[in-house]
C-alpha cells in the first residue's frame, strides 16, 4: 500500500471521492481520527478480488468488500443496513423503507430490506435482490412491484 493512492472517509471530512494528498501508508492511516472507510481503487477487477480476500482473511476486525474496480474496507459490522437500522431507531416516524444498491457492499442491506438492484449490478449482487429494476426511479413509484417494495414496519 506505499505505492498506491487510497481515499479515506473520516469524520474529518476526508471522502472516498477525492484521492489522498499523495500517497497513503499504513503507518499515516493509522494516526487519523475516526476513519470510518478506507478505499482502494484499481482498473484490476481480479486484483480487487484477490486484495479484499486477503484483507478479510488476515483482519477479523474489518470487512473488505469487492466492488468492481474498487474495495471498500470499513469495520466488523459496519454496512449499509445497519445504517438503515440506525436511521430507523432515530426515525420512529419513518414507517416504509426501499432500498437498492449495486455494489457487494449493499447486499446485506438488500437482503435484510428486500430491495432491488438495478440492472448494471453484478449478477452476485442481483441474485440477492428481491428484484432488478431499470433504474432509482421504478423503486420510488406507487405502481413498484410489491415484491421489490417492501415495507418494513415496526413491531
């Protein structure tokens, strides 16, 4: 990792959209403050792959997550849905949720939500999926198979 630029999401401010002041170590990461993501780009879809199973089999405290030329790497037990949970423990109003994602990242909240992916997912991310749509829009409208749009409701 001395030779490759990561991004880093932090507290800070720091996001997975723009690329670190030149390059990242480990030993520069380690002395920031509240990362909540690290993220590694490469045009090699097999490398991605290769890095994020070598991650998840050497750090049990972490989670490396292959997203075609990205891996996205956050702690044990951090993911989207539970996200969504904390959202909804803050959010007693909030009675229907819909979701979707494309990427490996997303498939626990897929799953747990029974939510849809869109067409360009990979076929592990679709075959999660309650349902493929063409788009955000299809899953946002009343006529949105039902299937697809679950409502989670509260006990």
């Amino acid at each position: 990792m001395t030779d490759k630029k990561i991004n880093v999401l932090s507290s800070s401010g720091t996001t997975t959209q723009k690329a670190c002041d030149g390059v990242c170590r480990i030993d520069q990461i380690e002395g920031l403050e509240s990362i909540l993501q690290i993220h590694r780009r490469n045009k090699d879809e097999a490398y991605i792959r290769r890095l994020c199973k070598v991650i998840n089999e050497r750090f049990d405290q972490v989670s490396a997550f292959a997203n075609v030329w990205n891996a996205d790497i956050v702690a044990k037990g951090v993911d989207k849905a539970a996200a969504v949970h904390w959202i909804l423990n803050r959010r007693p109003d909030i009675d229907e949720v819909r979701v979707m994602g494309d990427s490996a990242n997303d498939a626990g909240m897929i799953r747990e939500f029974h939510g849809a992916a869109p067409v360009w997912a990979s076929a592990e991310v679709r075959q999660t999926a309650a349902g493929v749509l063409n788009d955000a829009a299809e899953l946002l409208e009343d006529s949105c198979p039902s299937a697809i749009c679950f409502e989670f409701r509260k006990n």
